[in-house]
C-alpha cells in the first residue's frame, strides 16, 4: 500500500511513502505517520492511499511508525476547507497541534470532581422543544444548525448542560465554544460542580496547564468521550466521535481571531459540523444579524426562550448627559448617583461599563494643539492614572512629560480629553468612599486567572461595584447585581463601520442581562452624549424589531449579510512599496474579476483607520459580491508569492 503525506515542516507537496505489509491495518486516511525526509524524520498526515504504485521522480520510502493521534477520518478534509476559505496553507493549522507530538506518553487520567453533584431541573415547555429537537439529531447524527434566541438569564445553559450529558452518553465527544478565555474559566468551574462527577471535562485554550493538555491528548488517541471547553483551539483538534458542537455567545467578536489567518471560530465549528455531519447549536440573547439571516434564507432551525429562569427583566432609562447641566460630574448624572446611592444601602450590587481603559484617551497642549501619540502606531496615547502615556497597540509606555515637546509649554497647559475606566473608579471613590469598588480590565487583571479570581470576588459580594470595559458585558451570571450604569452608551456608534449599530446595541442589551437575575427589581441606565433611533430597541424583546430594520438598511447598501465581503490586508514597513504593491493588485484584481467574478465589487486600496501598528503599515482592499466562492477563485488565481508585501485574505471579517 502506498500512502500520500502532508508533511508538517510547511512542505507544500505532497510527497508519497510506502506502507509495509505489517502496517497496513494501522494506516489510513487521517493517521498521523513518522517518516524519512532527506537524512531526518519528521511528521506528516496520511492524505490519501493507493494500492498501485504511483509515478515518482524519487525513491519511495517506507514509513517508519504511526504516531499517536485521534482517528478523524474528516480532519484533513476539512483542514483543507478551511484553508482554502482562508487562502492560507493547510499546514498552518496542522502544526498549531504539534504541541501534542512532543509530549511523553502519559497514563490516561480522569479528572473526578468530589465537590461535584449532578443538578437535576426540570426544562421549561420552550428549553423542552429545543432539547428534544437536538437530541434526536445527536442519535441520528446529521448536519443541523439551530440557533437558539434566549433573553438574558433564560436558561441556554441549562439546555446546554442536559445536551452535554446525552451526547457522552451516546460516546461522543462535545465541543463548548465560547467568546474568550475568562468566560471559559467560568464555564468550566461551573459545570465541574454540576455535570456527573463521572464524565470527563477538559478546557483547551490558552490558559491550560500542559498536563492537562497532555491527558487531554491521551483520551483523545484513546477514543473517550468528553466535553471539551475552549474558545479558538477546539474546532482545529482531530476528534474521531464528534457529535455535537456548541457555540454560545455566538454573536461575540471574540470568535474572530486577531492574529493571520484571522479564523472565525464561528464559521470554522459550521464548516466543521458540516464535514462531520453533526449538529451546531448557536446561543445568543443578541444573535448576530447574519445568523438570524440564515434561519431565514438558509434554512438554519430557531428556537427562542423568552422567558427568564428566575427574576425580571430590567426597566431601563436613557439618560442625555448634555442635557444635564450639572457641571461637577459630568459623567455621572443625576439619575445614576442616585440609584448607586439606593443599591449601596440596600446592600445589593452595581456594574458600571465603559469600553475604554486607561484614565483619559489622550493628552493635548493648549497652546500648539500638540497631541502625543505613538511613534510606532499610528494613534494618540492613553493617559493612566499613573500619569503615564501607553499605547494599547504595541504596549509602548512613557511618563507624561513635563514640558510640551512641541513648543515647551509646562504641563500646566495639558488638557487631558475623554474618560477611561481608571478615571471612572476614581470619580466613583471621591462620591461613595465607603463602597467597596473594583476595576476589571486588561490594565488591572492582565492575567486570565487573576480575572477570573476578580469575578470570583464579585460573584461572592465582597465588590460592591465593579467597573469594567466589554469582557463584563459577556455571559456572567452575577445573582447579587440589581443595577447597571453605562457611562458612555454611543461611544461608538460613530464609527466607520457598516455594523456600529449592530454591536453597539449588543454590548447594551448584554451588560444590562447582568442586571436582576434573581431580582424582580432592577434597573439599567444608559448615558448618552445625544439621541439616537437605535435606544428605542434597548429592550431585548424588540431586538428582532432592530433586525428587521438594520437588514433593510443593509440590503439597500449591499452589506452582509446580504452580499459576502472579502478584506484584504496589504502590510509592510516600507510605505511607498506599500501603496505601490496595493494599487498593482486591485489591477490585478480587477482584471481577474471579469473573467472569474463579473457580479463582484473591488473598494480601494485605502488607509484604515489605524493604518501603522508596530511600524508596520497597512493598506486594505474590500471585495463585496453575492458568491464567496467566485471571490475566493478569483484572489486564488493571483500569485502573491511575487509581492513583497505580507497580504492576508479575510472573508466576512468582523469590523
């Protein structure tokens, strides 16, 4: 037998090695084998077998073992999908699992949890629905996306849980997908005390010990069924009994990778049922528009749980800051002091969101408008209230100057614009002194358990207000919490991006579902610098109401979900050969356009708004048109190997 191998050095080839007799039954496609290249061993991926000898202008080679790894008769296949959807090698992937390969073979441990008890609830007549529909999808395995639309504290994670069991049951292995590592820490921790102390748990992302990853391999070789908890590392683990992936929070940003290929965990857990033929659940309170779109046009099931497990719905006020015209304070109204004042007495908790870290956005001279900004980025500094200077780009950081480096005023002529979170707990600690008040963003807790050790503490009272930037706003159950402040509510609503509104009012509606879990009264208040149509929906039982007019808004313009849109990043350290090689491939582009994607759109090349970073320039070009595919063969028949420049090639990137 004869077996074509992927090798995992970045050869790009394919290169074809014989099969001993005594082998054959351990080799097939998808088996991890060790062979001879040059005068040294290496890894490959068994791709493809033959029993007829192919051509060969080399000496075939035989095989040399077969290395530890899972079964997956799917995985190159959908490996390749997935760089092909990307227009990235295959390897690039692969490879992000080689930690695995190195490791010592180790006993197969399973991790029981004596704290842990199995919660039995009965479901609600709407988690029933959901629940019944997907189990009979996991015993009969096919295909299935459903998307499940529950308001904040409605119980998703109950239905989670119960389908969890069932899949292990059935021996198979269950994927919880979640937006970013902190809420994965929570998750797990959480289910360690509720799930069957006899199934087994494991967590895969960045913050996972190396032991634990090493038994998590070791069960995976084995075959066992399990719930493996992560964020972007899951979808790419070769699992030979997957059956059944769940995304929650489906809706986040964090899903879409920041580094190239900039994967989205989302589209890559649809692609990786899809090949496996398996069920996806997606839940959300504020589903993206693009998934709501496709229970609509693409046939994707929905289920809704409208109703909360326990507590009400928080009232919520919009309030104008500039129509307030207290001058001590700006940025805490009236009504906000006030109902921080309340729940402080009543010995009940607050949230205050605000999505900016730092103290102020930025520093400016008075007398020459000198604003300081980054050498390396091409944005202003954050001011700290260590009166530092960062950038929150390249982690650059310096101490406020005391003179202007422009005209050499003194500091004294320094106005310091915009608020931060620190500035936010230092306005909060002069009004309320004897509140307990805690910060949590990337400044204060850098660290993910150090974050997660911050929740803890809130979790269990000792906080009585805590601050925060976007993370608070995911997936946190907070039983204590009755009131919730934003300070800041269209801050960015303004921003050059087709899905402002979109985000902006699921950020809102997701830091108020913190509010009231156990409560029947709650309130949330939201501040604002003017009025805006989109506040009108800040009631979650109208965010459909919001789709439907956002989708007409975007047909009209011809955004996503509506068309498909490309971005294409150019990035180099030389400017001028930047804008050079730019223009050249949006000709060339162009020229392929009409031949292989006459319906398609090419915008640009142009600046982004943050167009250095590190010293690194960047141009982009977007692509908009109705057929992914046609875009996809139309920038694959270009060969970006003659560029200088680094371009990466990013379908339906979240803005």
């Amino acid at each position: 037998m004869y077996v074509h191998v992927r090798l995992l050095t970045g050869y790009d080839n394919l290169l074809t090695y014989a099969v001993p007799v005594e082998g054959k039954k351990a080799v097939r496609v998808g088996t991890l084998v060790r062979v001879p290249l040059r005068n040294r061993v290496v890894s490959g991926l068994v791709v493809d077998t033959s029993e007829v000898a192919p051509q060969a202008t080399y000496v075939i080679r035989d095989i040399l073992g077969v290395e530890r790894w899972a079964d997956d008769q799917h995985y190159y296949a959908y490996i390749q999908d997935l760089s092909t959807y990307y227009q990235t090698n295959s390897i690039h992937f692969i490879k992000r699992m080689r930690q695995f390969l190195t490791a010592k073979q180790i006993v197969d441990t399973e991790e029981v949890f004596p704290d842990a008890h199995h919660v039995v609830t009965t479901l609600t007549d709407e988690q029933q629905h959901v629940y019944d529909f997907l189990t009979e999808r996991i015993t009969n395995p096919s295909y299935t996306p459903t998307l499940l639309h529950g308001i904040t504290g409605s119980g998703k994670t109950e239905v989670y849980k119960r389908l969890i069991i069932d899949a292990i049951a059935q021996n198979r292995t269950v994927l919880l997908l979640l937006p970013e590592v902190a809420l994965a820490l929570q998750f797990e921790r959480l289910l360690k005390k509720q799930l069957p102390s006899s199934l087994l748990l494991y967590s895969f992302h960045s913050a996972t010990a190396a032991r634990e990853k090493k038994s998590l391999w070791a069960n995976l070789v084995a075959g066992k069924p399990m719930l493996i908890i992560g964020v972007h590392l899951p979808v790419l683990l070769p699992i030979a009994n997957l059956g059944l992936i769940i995304v929650d929070e489906e809706h986040e940003i964090g899903y879409q990778e920041k580094k190239h290929p900039r994967v989205h965990t989302k589209e890559a857990a649809l692609l990786r049922a899809q090949k496996v033929g398996i069920p996806i659940l997606l839940g959300s309170a504020t589903p993206s528009i693009s998934s709501l779109y496709s229970v609509q046009h693409r046939r994707w099931q929905l289920f809704k749980l409208t109703k909360r497990f326990a507590g009400a719905l928080p009232m919520v006020n919009v309030v104008n800051l500039i129509n307030d015209k207290r001058k001590k304070n700006f940025w805490i109204s009236r009504e906000l002091e006030q109902a921080i004042a309340h729940r402080l007495a009543a010995r009940e908790q607050t949230i205050i969101f605000l999505n900016r870290r730092g103290y102020s956005f930025f520093v400016q001279c008075t007398v020459c408008s000198f604003i300081f900004m980054c050498s390396s980025c091409s944005v202003s500094l954050t001011l700290h209230d260590n009166l530092r200077l960062m950038c929150h780009y390249c982690g650059y950081s310096a101490e406020q100057p005391a003179a202007c480096p422009c005209c050499k005023a003194s500091e004294h002529h320094f106005i310091k614009k915009g608020i931060g979170t620190q500035q936010v707990v230092t306005i909060l600690e002069k009004m309320f002194p004897q509140a307990l008040i805690s910060r949590a963003d990337l400044d204060s807790t850098s660290k993910k358990k150090e974050w997660a050790a911050s929740l803890h503490k809130f979790e269990q009272g000792e906080i009585d207000i805590l601050v925060g930037t976007q993370t608070i706003t995911k997936g946190y159950h907070f039983p204590r919490v009755t009131l919730v402040g934003v300070i800041w509510g269209d801050l960015n609503l303004n921003f050059p991006v087709y899905n402002a509104s979109e985000t902006t009012l699921q950020q809102l509606i997701q830091v108020a579902g913190r509010a009231g879990r156990q409560s029947e009264t709650s309130e949330v208040i939201v501040q604002t610098m003017a009025d805006h149509a989109l506040f009108l929906f800040l009631n979650e039982v109208d965010y459909v109401r919001f789709y439907e007019q956002e989708l007409l808004m975007r047909q009209e313009v011809g955004y996503p979900p509506c068309m498909r849109l490309v971005e294409i990043e150019l990035k180099s350290t030389n400017p001028e050969q930047l804008d050079y090689e730019a223009t050249l491939l949006v000709n060339e582009l162009k020229k392929a356009q009409q031949l292989l994607a006459p319906s398609a759109i090419i915008l640009g090349p142009a600046k982004p708004a943050v167009h250095m970073v590190k010293n690194m320039h960047e141009r982009i070009i977007y692509i908009k048109g109705p057929d992914i595919a046609q875009i996809i063969r139309m920038f694959a028949s270009i060969d970006t190997n003659s560029y200088k420049s680094s371009i990466f090639f990013t379908p339906n990137p979240i803005q």
